[in-house]
C-alpha cells in the first residue's frame, strides 16, 4: 500500500480559522487571533471613549469631507469644527443651545456625515437633525428615535433604538426609510456601526454584546471583527485625550493617517514639549489643547491577561496518523507577553470538555514563545515557528493555543499550517 502524500492544513482569515475560545466563541474571520479586550477597558465594546472597542470613530466625532474634524458636545450641546488655520477647533454658530426647537439639542448622542450631510442624533428630543455642510442649513428633522447614527459613503444609518428599528438615508434622498427591525433586546439597543461592506451591527450595552444582521450572531469581543473595519483615523485614551494626526491637521491634502495609531499609543503622534507647553494637535474631549507629561500612569489595561483559542478537530482520514509538524505565524510578540502551543491527537474526537483541567495531562508538547524584553511601549516582534507534533498517533488532531500578556500588549497570531502524516528520511533508505 503506497503511503499518504503529505499536505496540510493552513488556517488564517484567508483560508479560515476553524478556532473556538473558550467560551466557544468562533474566530471567525478575524485577521489575527489575539487577546479579547478588558471589559473595562478601551477594547471593549462598551469602552469609556464610545468608539465599540475601537472598531468606530470616538463617539460625537465626526470626519467630513477635506478631512475636517467635527466634534460634539455630549456633556453641552454644541458642535465644534477644527479650523486647520488656527490649529483649534471653533464653536459653529447657529447651532446647538440645550432645548426643543429646531437646530437646539437635548442630551446629543452622536454624529454623523454622510456626503455633505452632517447628521445629529438628538437623542433627548428622539429626533435626528440633519444639517448641510458647510452652510450649515438646517435641511431635515426626522422624528426617527435620534438613539444613534451611523455612516459610510453617502448613506447614514440612524437608529431607533426603543423600537428596534434602523432607518437609512442616502444623501440627496428627501426622507430616509425602513431599512432593518432587530431582534428583541432587554436594555434596548444603544449604538450601531457600518463595517466597510456596509454590515450593520446593533450594541447591547447592557449585556455587552454587538449583534450581527449580516451574521445573525451575538459577538462578545472586538476583536471577533478587526478584519471588517477600518482602524479609526482618531483613538482617544483612558484620559479623554486625543492626538489629531498631522495629515488631519495640516492647511491642504487632508488625509486619513497611514498607519493609524496603534490602540497601545493613541498618543505617539503628539509627544510632550520639554518645556512642559501645550502639545500641538493635542486636545481633550472639549476640543481644548492641552498639555502632556513625562511620566503618567498606565491607565486601566487594554487586554485580558489570558486567554485559551482551540482548533476544530482536524480530520486527517488516516488512521492511526503521525502528525508531522506545526508552522505558527505571529504578526506580533510585544514585551510581557507569551504564546504556548500544545496538541491531542486521538482516532476519535474527544467528548471531554477541552478546558478541563483534569484532562491536562492528555496535552503534549506545550511550547512557548515569550516576547522581548520590556523596552520602550508599542515595541514588538514577529516571525514564524516550528514545531514537531510530538503527541501520539491519531486521525484526528487539535491545537491549543494559550495567549498570555500584562494586560497592555497583546500577541498576535496571523496563522498556523499544521503538516501531514510525518516525514522522515529512512523513506528515501534503499529496501532492504
């Protein structure tokens, strides 16, 4: 009987993940397999700045066209524009007073441009006004809820949160329409955000959780969906404090940043002033420059210090397989943290529950990787590892990866391709 050709199995955001948390969670197409965020922290879909963990624009900010920065009172009802000639942003006039009356707002929840329409979700009076930008003409007002809005392109998704309702406008349109009914919701839903196919996901605040019409799925972690939005232009930290990138702020050619800031250093582009002065593009949630220290705080930890991710058993309809070897990817390694890798191989999948302690013993090989040691924030590595499966034989097979941090870094995984049946070169020894 001739032996098995060898092959594997890749597993990426590509090819597909075919990987589970611990909870049971699916990877889905995520483009790295990395720690969840805290769920106290700026990762979390409920994180203090209002951005979903990052996957948005802070909320009550806003990117016109130009790249013109808009930012909304949510503590007063104002609305203020960067002005790139004076490197501030300005009060826009005509606009905003706490009340009922037409261009007044009571308790904002959000903004939003789509086109040349900018889009208030005046949640106090449940009702979105939409103004045209730059007149700021009063062009619309649309008893549609005002809980949140959303936009991409030229359409603004608006949401009705207290009926479960989203309503879509594309601009130039005269009224926007019934676009999706949600599924019920207990607390009622609170944000919604656009991925870049335009896939519309609803917030649960309450239960921390985003739902998915595209996936018709409750999600748990941000990171479940880093491959399906665009990293924000503009990241706020624990502090309430942002840095408007130089690309934003300059007088002419206003782009996006490439690369955005990493959610480690939402403030690498705006470093202290020795002389202790006001840092340059650097603003509260007031829109008013401020200063900036040497040496601050940490602030709250951005990721969990742990977390187990586990293979779908890998069928390799060989019986009594030798598995050969596994290919780990990393896209990143930062200081303090650490990723162990482990295999079980069996001809039958397990019935046991695989985050059981009382089975550890049926894991083999555990090996790590650590990061560097500590040096300056952000800094990382990343490579490829190789790793011979060294657990017994078996048709089917599965591989545990243990993520580990300090809770401010995160590793990164980009793939894994896992070889066989095993190789070895007594096959190319003349018979005997």
């Amino acid at each position: 009987m001739r032996a098995p050709s060898p092959t594997f199995f890749l597993l990426n955001s590509a090819t597909g993940w075919r990987m589970n948390d611990s909870a049971g969670h699916e990877a889905g197409d995520a483009s790295v397999i990395r720690l969840p965020g805290d769920p106290n922290g700026l990762l979390a879909f409920d994180s203090p700045d209002g951005s979903l963990g990052g996957l948005a624009l802070p909320r009550g900010m806003a990117i016109g066209r130009g790249g013109i920065v808009y930012l909304l009172g949510l503590t007063a009802p104002w609305i203020k524009r960067f002005d790139p000639e004076s490197g501030s942003f300005e009060l826009l006039s005509g606009i905003g007073g706490d009340g009922a009356e037409a261009r007044m707002f009571h308790q904002p929840a959000n903004i939003a441009i789509a086109g040349d329409n900018l889009y208030v979700a005046d949640a106090g009076n449940a009702r979105v006004q939409v103004f045209a930008l730059p007149s700021l003409a009063l062009r619309y007002l649309w008893k549609t809820g005002g809980t949140d809005v959303a936009a991409r392109g030229r359409t603004a998704w608006l949401l009705d949160g207290a009926r479960g309702r989203v309503y879509a406008h594309r601009a130039g349109a005269d009224r926007p329409y019934p676009a999706l009914e949600a599924p019920p919701s207990e607390s009622g839903w609170s944000r919604i955000a656009v991925d870049r196919q335009g896939g519309i996901y609803l917030l649960d605040g309450a239960q921390q959780k985003l739902w998915s019409f595209t996936g018709q799925q409750y999600l748990t972690d941000p990171s479940q969906l880093a491959g399906e939005f665009d990293d924000p232009a503009i990241r706020m930290d624990f502090q309430q404090r942002f840095c408007l990138p130089p690309s934003l702020a300059r007088l002419c050619h206003r782009q996006s940043p490439n690369p955005v800031a990493a959610p480690e250093l939402p403030l690498a582009a705006c470093p202290p002033q020795t002389d202790g002065s006001v840092v340059p593009c650097l603003f509260n949630r007031d829109g008013d420059r401020i200063t900036r220290g040497f040496a601050e705080p940490p602030g709250p930890a951005l990721y969990r210090k742990d977390a187990l991710w586990f293979t779908t058993p890998l069928d390799s309809a060989i019986p009594r397989c030798q598995w050969h070897r596994i290919e780990l990817s990393l896209a990143a390694l930062p200081p303090g943290t650490k990723v162990q890798l482990s295999t079980f191989s069996a001809d039958q999948p397990p019935t046991w529950d695989l985050t059981d302690p009382l089975h550890e013993h049926l894991w083999a090989a555990r090996f790590s990787i650590t990061g560097p040691m500590q040096s300056k924030p952000g800094a990382s590595t990343a490579g490829d590892f190789e790793f011979l499966v060294q657990s017994r034989t078996g048709r089917f097979l599965i591989v545990r990866l243990e993520l580990s941090g300090d809770g401010y870094n995160s590793p990164e995984v980009a793939g894994l391709r896992i070889h066989y049946p095993r190789q070895s070169y007594l096959a190319y020894l003349p018979a005997v």
